[in-house]
C-alpha cells in the first residue's frame, strides 16, 4: 500500500507539472517565410493541417500531416475560418450535381489559349464539365485554389513545395513520362566553343559570367543549382544577421554570376539582371520563364550557361522536333557541362552528368476539397489520359502540362512523399544562412521547450505509476 500511494501522488504531480504554465508564447519563433503574401489576402504564412474526410482514405486525401514535414522558419498565424475544415461531403459527385459547378483549371498569361484547347477535349472525354481560371500568374493560381475559385492546377516540384507549404494545396496527380519516369533530371547546357576551349571545363569556371533560370524557386531551374553551389563549395553562404528575414538564395547566385535571368512568378521575386528591362523582373522577362525560356537565354547569347530540365534542349533546337523561331542553332552546338566537370554530347547517356532527379510536376488542388470531388476529378482525367487526349506533342512550350506528358497518374502518397528529396532542398535553399543556434536559442525563448519537458515528466511518472501499482 506504501508504494501504492507514492504512485498516486507522482501521478498526481506529473499531471500539474504538464498542465503547469511556462514562460514563452509556446508559439515557433518568428523569421521568414518562403514567401509573402499580398498585404490585402487572408493567406496563411504556413499550412495547418486540414482534418480528414471518414473513409480508408483518411491519411491520403483530408489534410497531409504537415508536422512530420521540416518547419517551415516562421509561426503560421490562425488560418481563416472557412478554410479550416473541408466541407463535409459525402455526397457523391455526379454530373447532374457538377453542371453548375464545373470543375476549372487555372491558367497563367498565355496559357489561357492551350487551356480552353485542353478543357474543350476534356469536356467531350468526361462526364464533368471543365473550364478555364485565368489568372496573370502562379501565385495568383494558388490564391485562387485556396479560395476556392479554382480548383486545379499543374506545377513543378519547387514551386509545389510554396503551394503545400503555404497555400493549403496537395498533390492529387503527377505526370507521367516516356517508359513510365515519375521524374526527369536537372541539367546545365553551355555552348560547345566553351567546352572546346577547355576540355576539363566545369562549373567554377563560370563564375562572373551570366546564367539562364527557368523560373526563381523552380527545381530544375534555381532550387538545385543553388544548392549544388553551396554543397560543393563553389560559393559561401551569405550569413544571416539577427532579424534579417531575408532571403539568401538571390544573393548567392548573384555573388557567383555577374548577372541572371530567373524570372519570378511571385510579385517584388526573382533575379532579372540578364533578361532585359534595365533589370527588372516585369512581363517582360517571361520571354525567358520556363525550361524553353532558359534554353532561349542561352540559345540567343543572352546568357552563358542554362539550369534546366534534360529533353529541352533535343526539342528547341534548329533541328528539334519543337523548333522556333528563336531556334538559331543546331543541337550539335551545345553540350551538357557534367558537375564533376567535363561536357557530353546532349545525344549521349547523360548518367552522372546531371545535377540531380526532379518529381514529374504535379497536379494539385486544396486541402479542403472534398473527397468526393477529388475523386472525380482524378476519374476524369485518368480516363482521358487513357484515351490519349493529353498527349499534344505540339505543346513546346509546357503549357497546361508538360509537352512529354504521355499520361497523368494518381498520387497515392502524401504530397510530402511526392515531393521527396526535391522538397529538402527547397527547404534548404529556402534557410539558407540561417544559424541553427540562434533557431534554438529562439524556441527555447519561446517556452515551448517546457512543454515538451512536462509532457516527458508525465509520460514517465505514468509508466512508473503502472509499474508500482503491478507490483
């Protein structure tokens, strides 16, 4: 009976120490967010997790687990009521109850024109009705979906990473490519005059010459360059003072490159010092956005070396399947510069001459769509895709989906999953200069590390409570 009642009362004081108030706003200390919203938007700065529709599908469909993904560096503040919880919907989507609810695509710029081509196949494939919501840019689409004025839309893995971090959204789908590939490798492309000047040629080399990016934040076209530079030591790492929320990434390329042309489909975003403009980041420099742009900005001399996806080059040269008229060269005029150093012949197996393996772009909705919309959703567009309607080898300029999209499969993993290595990296780049210390320094401030403790203390005393009373 004696070590009965000491376990009661260790019990009893390890439920007041876990309920016992701790200094701090137990909240994650504050630092930049990947990316700001506009000022006159409700948008969180970070995701929280949407609860699950009821089914066997709960952990795949209602709301990814976003505490198992890396912390994004600033604290999300409450998100709007309506997009708490998904409508409760276990109403099954027919297209008699979707005929006044299409479901619409999002479309950026010139998109619009492919879009409508695009739905009107879709429409005479499926039973759903689609449509097209234009908007003038990817952050625009991501606003749109999470409230709810559209419903979909492809992006690739970087730019995936800003919408499930940020905007509520999860992937859903994912292209399919050549001999059923789910991804497709990062490359740099030079002229071939450089690679015969200097058999041994390789990255470092470039430094203080001008660079070619598909897109600010895209994979293939900033994440992974950006972070090859830093792990392979070609560039210090711009440090981060105290308060600085700032980011390092633009910084970094712009130490290494005397100036580049990476648009930014995210507003006051980008490096744009090479596309023209006097600099800046406008409409403009869209010229240059996307794998065909880089590809341009490297193929009319504006730049010297281009980040982007293996296949552009094969397409948009003069003698490609894709060629434009900016198409000037042949494709026997350029060459893959490897990252151990090197070039290739592009017609050769590029097999340790790339930067590193991206997911194929996703298809992604909110987190609040309804299960039973979802799932007619992923009908529609499988059927089409099985009925080839997807395939458009004339879409050069990845518009919608990309030109070697052959099929669109379903996502049965958590977009966190789809994202893999690739949303690491976007982390990464996305932290990059912070000091860890000062991280932990500020949650230890905040008090939450005295929560963990309690809830530790509780745990323990309880195990110990159910050991002495078994006694």
């Amino acid at each position: 009976m004696p070590s009965l009642r000491l376990s009661y009362v260790l019990l009893l004081f390890a439920v007041y120490a876990a309920s016992a108030p701790f200094s701090g706003n137990g909240q994650p200390p504050s630092g930049s967010s990947p990316i700001s919203p506009p000022s006159n938007s409700s948008i969180p700065s970070n995701p929280s997790e949407a609860p699950a529709p009821k089914g066997p599908e709960e952990d795949d469909y209602g709301g990814d687990h976003y505490d198992e993904m890396p912390p994004p560096s600033s604290a999300p503040p409450s998100p709007p009521a309506e997009m708490v919880r998904p409508p409760d919907d276990d109403t099954p989507f027919t297209p008699e109850s979707g005929s006044s609810d299409p479901i619409a695509w999002c479309a950026v710029r010139d998109e619009i024109s492919e879009c409508r081509t695009f739905v009107a196949m879709l429409n005479d494939a499926s039973s759903a009705t689609w449509t097209c919501e234009k908007r003038d840019s990817r952050f625009e689409c991501m606003h749109a979906i999470m409230k709810g004025e559209a419903d979909l839309m492809s992006l690739d893995a970087g730019l995936a990473y800003i919408a499930f971090m940020n905007f509520h959204m999860k992937a859903i789908m994912m292209e399919e490519y050549c001999y059923f590939a789910k991804s497709y490798e990062v490359v740099a492309i030079v002229h071939k005059e450089e690679c015969s000047k200097n058999p041994s040629l390789s990255l470092k080399d470039f430094r203080g010459k001008e660079s070619c990016h598909g897109g600010y934040l895209t994979a293939a076209g900033w994440n992974y360059p950006v972070q090859f530079l830093v792990d392979s030591g070609l560039q210090a790492v711009p440090k981060k003072t105290a308060n600085d929320t700032e980011r390092r990434d633009d910084e970094l390329i712009s130490s290494f490159f005397s100036s580049s042309c990476a648009p930014s489909e995210l507003e006051g975003q980008g490096v744009c010092t090479s596309c023209g403009n006097n600099g800046s980041c406008t409409t403009d420099s869209y010229t240059y956005a996307g794998h065909a742009g880089a590809f341009r900005c490297l193929m009319d001399g504006t730049g010297d070396i281009a980040f982007l996806r293996s296949g552009t080059a094969e397409r948009l040269s003069a003698d490609g399947i894709h060629a434009q008229e900016w198409s000037t060269k042949a494709l026997e005029e350029f060459r893959y510069l490897c990252p151990q150093g090197g070039c290739r012949s592009i017609n050769e197996n590029i097999e340790n001459c790339t930067f590193g393996s991206v997911p194929a772009n996703v298809i992604m909705t909110r987190n609040s769509q309804p299960n039973s919309r979802r799932l007619v959703i992923v009908e529609q567009l499988l059927n089409a895709s099985y009925s080839q309607t997807l395939y458009k080898p004339q879409n050069w300029n990845d518009y919608v989906l990309s030109s070697r999209t052959q099929n669109l499969v379903e996502t049965k993993e958590l977009t966190r999953q789809v994202l893999g290595n690739s949303a690491v990296i976007s982390q990464k780049v996305e932290t990059l200069g912070e000091d860890k210390s000062e991280v932990t320094a500020a949650f230890l401030d905040s008090g939450s590390h005295l929560l963990c403790v309690n809830w530790l203390l509780l745990i323990c005393f309880t195990l110990l409570y159910i050991f002495l009373w078994s006694q």
